[in-house]
C-alpha cells in the first residue's frame, strides 16, 4: 500500500507501539514479590526522564526448508519493510511509530509483502515475557542450498501466508542486578557488568500455506514431492543466561541466549495427501545488544531472533523464524514542570500502587 503525504512518497505506516494496554493487564494479574527493587550499584533507572529516539528497523518471518530425501534447502523471506520511526518511553510507557519511506525500500523484484507483525518484548526485574502474533501476506525464494538468488532468478510466492502465534515468558534468577530496559529502551544505565541464569516456557502455534508447491518445479523430482499447507504446535520449556558486560563505564554488549525443548506435532498437506507427525524439537531465541548509553544520549544497535523448529514431517525439516533488528539514536531530557502534570498521568505505580513493578514493554 502505498501513499503520499506531503509529497513524500510512503509505503505503509505498519509499526504502531502502544504498551498501555498489556502493561497495565501485566501488573494488575502478576503479583508484585517477582517484581523485585533493582540494587543501584548496578544499574540506575530514567524512569523519571522523557527518554526520546529515532530509530530504523526491520521486522521479518522467515520460512526455512529442508528436504532430507534429496538434501535440498530452501529459504523464503518476506518483501517487509525497513521503517524509519520516532518514539519515546516515560514512566514505564513506551511509544514507537514507524514508517516505510519508498526511499528506503526501493523495487528490487521481490514482490509485495502485505503483513501486521505483533512483537511485545516485556522486561521486568524478575521477569522476562515476549508475545508473538505474525500475519504475512505475499513471500519471496530468497536462498536455494545456502545460495542467495539473483534478480533475474528469485520466484515470488504472491499467495503464500504465514500465521505465528505464541510467546515465552521466563524468570530471572538474578534480575535485581541486571537491567535488559538499560539493554533495549535504554531507559536505564547498567553501571557495572552483571548476569542471570534464567528459565520458563514458551508455547508456538500456526500455520504456513501456498496456493501452489512450495518446492520449486526442478528440485521435485519424478513424484512432484512437495506440500502445500502445513500446521504446527508445539509448546515445553526453557532455559538461558543473560549477560551485560560495561566497560569504560558507559559503553556495554549485552548478550541472552535461551534454549527450548518443544514438543509439538505437524500437520503437512502433502501434493499426494496429508500427513501428521510428532517430535521433539530444540527451538532458540537470541538477542544481543551493543552500544554507548550516557546521562543524556545514547546509540545502540540490537537484534532478536526466534527460531522455531517444526516437527519433521515426509523427510521435510521446516523452521519458522522471527526477527527484528534495530539502531537507536536516544536523547534524555527532564520533563518540565507544566509538561510534568500530564506525563505523570501515566504513572503506573500511582495507578498501582501495591503492583505495579513492571519496568518496560516493547510491541
């Protein structure tokens, strides 16, 4: 979809962020004890300071295929878009708005991506939630065997779709000393290196489908081996470590890496009839963060990955993999006092008072 405003040309405004709704959900059902005060030796919070950026990203569903019979592999991508976007967070409120400039994403044969990608990443003192609803409309080959395809090459899949629907939260063992808002609102300074083992659950479930094969017509073979539609669900637990390393005192690298052990079944419609297997599967969710984060400003750069492998199904090993990257221009100010009356508004530990703990939230 495209528009002008101005005459500027844009292609969608698809990242709207408003973290009102889940937050105050979050502290009025979670008890306050997981929400533990944060030890101000190793970190300190802007909580009270109007924390402004502008930032660019890219959000993205990745479809990963593998055909064991004929050692075949396959990569499809979405045409999304890389947003140029404002925000800002206050009082455990967080706002983004991003926007697809056509400068920004010029026509390099892809085809048309129409998609509304829900990521909600929660960063409490105890606890750690992410919520995930992805709906992809239009997809592209982008890999064959590992290979990136020329122009001239890639295959569009107009009529492909991908729905994801799940989320994992985990605890903290550590949280008092680690702050992962200081890593991605940055709304906050982590003051010296610290760590946390952590664990939870996470719960998938889904659908990818095509109007034609998702295999293309040379790699087949004599049978027309391929399917069509598959559906997933899976669901087990986790468990990681998160670690923020400081050094000179303002500049950090901040590194969480999860494993999950899921227990799910698929369901594949194959060109020759439809098939359901369980398995157990070893699914991983990365995240890293590096950057300089001072008194007043800050840049960053981070980057998510949720890989959520599918029960193998007709020799065919298929992921689903979810993403955002991103790099932060941050400035800090106080807020004054005729400004100051109405931030307030949205405090939510004068609205909660017993409760509310929770720290940040990012959709």
């Amino acid at each position: 979809m495209k528009f002008k405003y101005a005459g500027i040309a844009i292609r969608e405004v698809n990242e709207i962020a408003v973290s009102l709704t889940l937050i105050v959900l979050l502290t009025v059902f979670i008890p306050s004890k997981v929400f533990s005060q944060e030890d101000t030796t190793y970190f300190v919070s802007y909580e009270k300071m109007l924390t402004t950026r502008l930032y660019t990203s890219r959000k993205y569903t990745s479809f990963l295929v593998k055909d064991n019979l004929f050692d075949n592999k396959f990569r499809f991508e979405p045409n999304s878009n890389l947003n140029l976007g404002i925000g800002a967070t206050y009082n455990n409120l967080t706002l983004n708005i991003g926007i697809g400039f056509d400068f920004m994403n010029p026509e390099r044969g892809r085809g048309e991506t129409k998609f509304l990608d829900l990521q909600s990443h929660i960063y409490g003192k105890k606890m750690v939630i992410d919520l995930f609803g992805q709906f992809y409309n239009g997809y592209f080959l982008q890999k064959i065997n590992g290979a990136y395809l020329d122009r001239s090459e890639i295959v569009v899949y107009p009529d492909m779709r991908i729905r994801k629907f799940g989320g994992s939260a985990q605890y903290l063992f550590n949280g008092e000393k680690i702050s992962l808002k200081a890593a991605f609102h940055q709304s906050a300074w982590q003051k010296k290196s610290a760590g946390s083992f952590f664990t939870g659950m996470e719960v998938y479930g889904g659908w990818v489908m095509n109007e034609g094969n998702f295999i293309p017509e040379s790699f087949q073979g004599s049978n027309n081996r391929g399917f069509q539609r598959l559906g997933f669900f899976q669901i087990g637990p986790n468990a990681g470590y998160v670690h923020t390393f400081v050094f000179w005192k303002h500049f950090f690298i901040t590194g969480m890496f999860s494993g999950n052990i899921g227990i799910g079944n698929t369901n594949m419609n194959l060109m020759e009839g439809e098939s359901r297997k369980w398995g157990v599967n070893f699914n991983t969710f990365l995240r890293g963060f590096i950057g300089y984060n001072g008194p007043v400003w800050s840049i960053n750069a981070n980057y998510i990955n949720n890989n959520v492998r599918l029960a193998n199904n007709s020799d065919f090993a298929t992921s689903v993999m979810t993403g955002n990257y991103r790099i932060n221009f941050v400035y800090r100010f106080k807020v004054g006092p005729k400004l100051r009356p109405f931030m307030d508004f949205f405090d939510l530990k004068r609205l909660f008072p017993a409760k509310s703990r929770l720290t940040e939230v990012e959709e």
